[in-house]
C-alpha cells in the first residue's frame, strides 16, 4: 500500500481543492520545461497537451520519490481551435478578454498519478465555458480589480472568485474548470489505497 500521496504542483487552487476534500498530500512542485515541451509537441492537440503536461511532472517528480503516488496535472485553454498561455503581463488583459468577448472556450484539465517514474492512471477531462457579452464599462472595471488573476490563469480570469461574472453558461464540472476534476482523482486514490473504499 502506498504510504502517501505527492501533488507535483504549485497550484494554491489545486492545492485548497485537494484540502478541502480532507486529502492528505505533500507538495513538492516540479521542474518540468513547459515551454520546451510545448514547443516540442507544437502538434499536439490542446487537449493532448494537458494530459501530456501533467503526465511529465508526475513522472518526474516521481522518479525522484519512487515510494510515492505523484500527481500531476495541468490545464490549457483552447479559444477557436488555438492553444493559448499565460499572459506574461497585466496590460495584455484586455486583449485577451476582448477577443473572448461573446464566444465560448475550452478548458482541459490533464491528470496522471505517477508511482516509481511511470504512469499509473491518466484523465482528461474538457469543459466549455461561454464569455457574455459584457460592456466596456464593466470590462475597465473587471480590470481595475482583478489584479494578479490577470496573469495568474491562462484566461485571465479565477472562475472561483470575480472571474465568474465574465460568464453566461458553464458546461462542466466546477472542479475541472479549477483544473482538478476531484471525483476522477478520489476514485483513483481509493483504487490506489489511499482513500478509503
């Protein structure tokens, strides 16, 4: 039986997730090049490239810690068949959320627990979000308070706190949009004896 559970993230939502569900867990993030690896599987389909993402930092960080369950997870945002990042700075917000303006987007949420360096179980798990309409008076606001939820989400937004007035329609489970689909994940760690069946 595994005597503990690793998350190769430093997520705080990832993390208040996990928490909040009376997980027992230790962080220890990874190292994994995103970039490179972006860069590498350009090919990849958005989707693909979650699951990819958080499969190399669990690898890694459980190789490293062999005794271990690692879990690894990731999320991109897919906006008209593109996968975009993180914005590097607040002043390219508005771009970003103007072109999001009145369309909807995808996020998928890429998970794999890792034991002794290899894969174990993997999830992927896609939601569609819908951006309203919004006015230009309420997206000079939104900016003026969002601060660093700007570059902190690929989308420039926290859907769990202000984030979510941006939105008409959600179609997904409230923890995968956060970026960490929690049924999968317990289901896993039950079949993997860390929680309780």
């Amino acid at each position: 039986m595994t005597a503990r559970l690793i998350l190769a993230s430093g997520s705080q939502i990832r993390r208040q997730i996990l928490q909040d569900a009376g997980i027992a867990f230790e962080i220890i993030k990874s190292n994994v090049d995103e970039d490179l690896l972006k860069q590498e599987n350009a090919a990849l389909s958005p989707s693909a490239m979650a699951v990819l993402l958080g499969q190399a930092k669990a690898v890694q960080v459980s190789s490293r810690h062999p005794d271990a369950l690692v879990l690894g997870a990731d999320q991109t945002m897919e906006l008209d068949g593109a996968l975009l990042d993180k914005l590097p700075r607040r002043d390219l917000a508005r771009q970003r959320l103007s072109a999001m303006r009145g369309q909807p987007h995808q996020l998928h949420a890429g998970l794999t627990l890792a034991q002794a360096g290899k894969p174990v179980w993997q999830h992927q798990q896609s939601s569609t979000l819908w951006v309203r309409d919004f006015s230009d008076a309420f997206l000079d606001h939104y900016l003026a308070e969002a601060g660093d939820e700007l570059t902190a989400s690929v989308g420039a937004y926290a859907f769990e706190g202000l984030g979510a007035q941006l939105f008409d329609r959600v179609d997904g489970d409230f923890h995968a949009v956060l970026g960490l689909p929690l049924l999968p994940v317990m289901s896993a760690l039950r079949q993997h004896g860390l929680l309780t069946s």
